[in-house]
C-alpha cells in the first residue's frame, strides 16, 4: 500500500509514518509539507498512492485549498483528514469538499496505531500490491 500524509509539521509526519510502518513495514510512506507540495508530487508519480492523510491547517495550501483543487487523480483516492481540530462543522465542511473520514490526532502513539490499522484496513484495495521490489 502507498501512502501520502501531507503535514506542515515534521514532528507529526515522522510520528504518523512511525505509525503506518508499525502497522506493516511493508507500507510505503510518501511526505509532502503542504498541499502545494501534495499536489506537484502527485503529479510526479506513475504509481498514485492508495490513500492520502490530510492535514487541515498548513502554509502555503492548506488541507480544504487542497481539497477544492479538484485535481482529476484524486477522484479516486481516498483521503483521510488527519488533525487536531475538532469542530463539527470544520469537519462536516471536509466531508463534502470530498474527505472520506476525519481520523482526530491523538495523544498516545499506541492509539494512533490501532485507529490507523482500522483506517488502512478499510481502504487497503489490494494487500498483494508490494512497493518494495
């Protein structure tokens, strides 16, 4: 499975990527700083990931900017808003710019890995795939 997170925070990125390779080392891990950044490497890749962690409050794009961008290769791919924010309608206003699940960032890594395995095994279209060859 290829993974996108995209996050202005690097403490955040490394902790999350800690997360996804403790849920299967297997799991390929891309990093963007922001939706700009997101955008330009989705552009680069022959391969788009099976999934996209989305931060909301970012510089230079921030997570709905990205969102409203409506870039064609995202139609298909799901994408989990991943933040501290916890305001309904903040949320609700993700859902329908497109988001398929808003996963809160905890505060134990432990728990992070549990509602990230849930999370990946929801969307995980093809376990077979290996991007390690």
């Amino acid at each position: 499975m290829l993974i996108l997170t995209v996050d202005d925070d690097l403490d955040d990125l490394t902790i999350l990527s800690d997360a996804i390779e403790e849920v299967d080392p297997k799991m390929k891990c891309l990093l963007a700083k922001d939706g700009k950044d997101a955008l330009a490497l989705l552009d680069d890749l022959i391969v788009l990931p099976d999934i996209i962690f989305l931060d909301i409050n970012m510089p230079v794009m921030n997570g709905k900017e990205f969102l409203l961008r409506k870039n064609p290769k995202l139609k298909d791919i799901p994408v989990v808003v991943y933040s501290t924010t916890l305001q309904p309608e903040e949320i609700s206003e993700f859902f329908k710019l497109g988001a398929n699940e808003f996963l809160p960032k905890p505060n134990r890594f432990n728990q992070l890995v549990e509602d990230l395995r849930l999370v990946l095994n929801r969307y995980d279209r093809d376990n077979s795939r290996n991007y390690f060859s």
